[in-house]
C-alpha cells in the first residue's frame, strides 16, 4: 500500500469480479487466481530473493524467513495472518487497491495492513504503476514482522489521523517521509548500504539502481529535510535517504510532529534532485537520465 493519493487505474483486467465493501476491503478470492496469476508471483519472487540477496537489510531478510511466505503460488492471507497476529498483533486485509487517506492512517493505527488482492498482468512484471499485491505482500508485509519497524507503521498511521485534521501542508510533509522512508528507504549496515523500501524491494531496476547506479543521491536521514523533499512517481528516485537503523527512524520521529509542520509551512520545498548544504552525502547523483520536471 502506499501512501500516494494517485488515482487508481490501468486495473487487472479481473478487478470487479469480486465483491467490494464499502470500505474497499475485499475477502482474498483466492479460488479464483489463475495459473498466469501464480506463475507472476512464481516469477517475481523468484527473481526479487536473487536480487536482494547481500542487497535487502538483513532485518528484512530476517522478516522474510520468519513469515515464511510461498515462493510458488500465491499466499493465502489467512494463513500469513496466523503467523502475523501471533507474532506482532498485526492483520492483513485485502483491499481492490488504494483506499482514501484517512482509512489508510486509520487501518495501520490499529495494526491493520491493507493488501492489494489483485496481482499484475505478466506483461507488467518489470513495471506497474500502482501497488498491486507482489508490490504490497513482497515488499511491505515482511518488515511487520521486525517489532520496531511495525511500531514505526502504526505510529506513522496514527501521525496520519492527526496530519489528516491539521490540513493538507501538513498531510503532504507526512507523505513525503513515508514515501522516503517506508517506499524507498536505504539503512546503513556495517557492510554497507541495503534497501529496506518496499518499493525498491518490489523491483528489479530500481533494487540495482538504488545501491549501485552512481545517478542518484543517497543522502543521511534528517527529518525536516525529508519532509520538504519532493520525489517522482514515474521513474526511479532521484534521491534515497539512508537511516543508520529503524531504531533511528523511530527515535526522529516520535515526537510530535505539530510544531515541525508548523515551522515547514514557512519553508518552500526542495527539488527531488537537490543536495544541499548540511547533507550528510554518500553519494552525489551524476543525474543521469533525470527527467527536469516531474517532481510531484
Ligand atoms: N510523532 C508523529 C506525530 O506527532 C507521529 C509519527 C510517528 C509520524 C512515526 C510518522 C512516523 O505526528
Ligand atoms: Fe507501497
């Protein structure tokens, strides 16, 4: 799931055959996935252990294994749930796909992940535009089972409740650290840099990209900054920020956040390609194939 408020579109061409409540939550018609749909999860998960293997943190690596998910056909979320609830508190729920904002902030702040039931078409397994399950079971569901990454997730849904009542300034300086953080973040480790994002989990291109293209920046985790930085919904990032460990990002971030979006409402924003003074730099972006607009 992210955070995004895109709209919703170039849907699988099975949506709309299962029921939907109100709510957009959907009961996992398992049944009915069929052997491309498998094969696609096949694929991908296949491919992505490859790739994140000596590249995922070995937090997520570590989640990964103790979920326990199956690498050849689809996962029922009722037996995930088993071991999720048992393990953290946290439930997963289907969903057709991003849900308004406030029910988003809301499902996390009560451990609840809403799962994307629909999986991508075989011709969109390099790329799609918006989250569908590989995206949010692969990428997003491991780390719930880390306990402070999934206090992070619930805190974030609850700061999103209260963003959500300040206004929108404040909502999008909020976006702009999930996207940054739990989307596309990298986590020194002793070894070097790792990927911990989902987004960046869930693929290919951008796993190698992230760590090894000497196009974008990867900047230290600083709070403020993030939350004035924009970023791009069509094409890699042009900046990843570094954490130093999750206990870092629950540290920065657990205070309350009202009298920061209070002090960034008077700051302009800073382009998604931008190093400034005052960044911890571990690597200036040559920009290579950075598109000059489109900063969102
Ligand atoms: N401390 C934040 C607030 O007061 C809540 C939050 C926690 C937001 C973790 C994001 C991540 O709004
Ligand atoms: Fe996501």
């Amino acid at each position: 799931m992210s955070a995004n408020p895109r709209r919703v579109e170039n849907l699988h061409t099975d949506k709309g055959k299962v029921p939907v409540y109100a709510t957009g939550i959907v009961e996992q018609p398992w049944d009915d996935y069929s052997d491309d749909d498998h094969a696609t999860w096949a694929t991908l998960y296949a491919r992505q252990s490859e790739v994140l293997r000596g590249r995922a943190s070995d937090e997520f690596l570590a989640a990964q294994d103790a979920m326990g998910m199956t690498p050849d056909r689809i996962p029922r979320f009722a037996e995930l749930n088993e071991v999720l609830r048992a393990a953290t508190g946290w439930t997963l729920m289907g969903v057709e796909g991003l849900l308004p904002e406030l029910d988003f902030f809301d499902h996390l702040a009560n451990r609840r992940f809403p799962v994307t039931w629909w999986i991508r078409r075989p011709d969109q397994i390099d790329y799609i535009e918006e989250p569908d399950l590989f995206h949010d079971l692969f990428g997003h569901v491991p780390l719930l089972m880390n306990p402070v990454f999934g206090d992070y997730m619930q805190a974030y849904g609850r700061g999103g409740v209260k963003a959500h009542a300040i206004g929108a300034d404040a909502l999008q300086n909020l976006t702009r650290l999930y996207w940054y953080t739990v989307e596309f973040g990298l986590i020194r480790q002793k070894d070097g840099l790792r990927i911990y994002g989902s987004g960046i989990v869930s693929s290919k291109g951008e796993s190698l990209h992230s760590l090894e293209s000497d196009a974008p920046n990867r900047i230290g985790f600083d709070l403020e900054r993030i939350m004035r930085t924009r970023y791009r919904i069509d094409s890699y990032q042009k900046t990843y920020f570094v954490i130093d460990s999750f206990e870092q990002l629950i540290d920065a971030t657990t205070p309350d956040f009202t009298p920061i979006y209070a002090r960034l409402a008077q700051q302009d924003s800073i382009p998604a390609g931008d190093v400034r003074d005052g960044d911890r730099v571990f690597n200036r972006g040559t920009g290579e194939g950075w598109a000059d607009d489109g900063d969102v």
